[in-house]
C-alpha cells in the first residue's frame, strides 16, 4: 500500500507520518530531508537552494528519487509520502512511475488545520543555533533554563517562523497544493482529516482507515 499525506504547514503530518512507520513498516520518504541530503552531494542543486533560494525543478529531482523509491517499494509494505506530490505535475509523475512498477497510489490523507492554527503553531516555535533541535513554545515546552537548548545552545526564531512569512507560505501552499486536493478527491483517493485534535486521536483514525483498506 502507498499513501500520500499532505496538509499545510504545522498540520503535524510529519509526527503522523512518522508514528505510522513505526506501526505498520512503510519506507518513510520525506521530500525536504530527501532534497537536502541531494544537495551535500551535487552543486547545482545545492546552488538552487542555498545561493539563489529557488525550488528544486520536478525532473532535476525526480531521477535519483525513482532509484531510491524503486529499491524501497521491493522491500517494504509500502511507501509514505510526505511533502510529495505537492501539485499537480508532481503527481502526474509519481503516478505514470507507480504505474510501470505496477503499483498505485492507495490513498491520501489531507490533515486540515485553519489558518489561525498554523500560525500559532509556527510561530510558537523556536530553533536551537548549537544543534538544530526545534522546540516549540505550545507543544514542547523549552527547558527551565529559560531561551536555552538542553544542549545548552540559544534558542531564536527563524525569518520563516514570524507570522507574515507564515501567511506567505500559506498563500503558496493554496495556490498549489489545493487543485492537487480536488484532483485527488474526483480520483476518490484523498479523506480529509480534522488535524486540531490530539495526536493519539488523529493516528486512531488513520490506522484505522488503513486497516479497513487492507482487509
């Protein structure tokens, strides 16, 4: 079984994600982790991102992605997507490689949280400049050594986590990840999923749903 999970920033995607590899032994193929580890090892794509801020061209990617996931689809239950497809040309493309693996894409889910939600949720968090780790304000509160890592690094909040840049990226994630959700709704493949509830709740209905696809 292969599934997509897609949902705005701070939707918790990555922690479902996460909790149902634990559960259920999918290959876990995260887009923005898979991109950085492609640009410790090739120039022109750590230029696109790192010099000129730009995103990463679909076919430029996309080559060394189908070898990595055709090693994973032979030996795992399945792959989990998260953060790809994110519009429409992407899911064109990993939809015509599902096909010539004789694979398909069984279901996506689409955690829903409102606008008020992901910039509150993103803006309480807070990143640590010794070892990277991110804390957040709501939901991992920092240790009492108040502004300080446990690694005993300060702790700052990134450009990208202040309300306007939020709302920015928000736009973005509209204007192209939604005509990818009507896509996959008409396809019957996407359930929408209420992602302001507590994470236990939230993995209950997803495994379930699973489960019930498996039978």
């Amino acid at each position: 079984m292969n599934i997509l999970l897609i949902g705005p920033q701070g939707s918790g995607k990555g922690t479902q994600a996460r909790l149902l590899v634990e559960k259920l032994g999918f290959y876990y193929f995260e887009m923005g982790s898979f991109i950085r580890d492609l640009a410790k090892n090739n120039a022109e794509i750590s230029k696109i991102i790192n010099e000129e801020g730009k995103l990463v061209p679909d076919d430029m990617f996309f080559f060394a992605m189908k070898e990595l996931l055709g090693e994973k689809i032979k030996s795992s239950k399945g792959i989990l997507l998260d953060g790809f497809p994110r519009n429409i040309n992407q899911y064109e493309i990993i939809k015509n490689w599902f096909d010539e693996q004789g694979e398909k894409l069984d279901i996506a889910f689409l955690i829903n949280i409102s606008e008020e939600v992901t910039i509150k949720r993103l803006s309480a968090r807070r990143s640590c400049r010794k070892c990277g780790k991110i804390w957040n304000l709501v939901t991992t509160p920092i240790p009492p050594s108040e502004g300080k890592c446990d690694c005993g690094g300060d702790l700052y909040q990134r450009e990208d986590d202040k309300p306007e840049a939020i709302k920015k990226r928000l736009q973005e994630y509209n204007n192209v990840t939604l005509p990818l959700v009507e896509l996959l709704e008409k396809q019957g493949i996407l359930v929408r999923v209420n992602g302001e509830r507590p994470i236990e709740e939230i993995q209950e209905e997803l495994v379930k749903k699973i489960e019930s696809l498996n039978k």
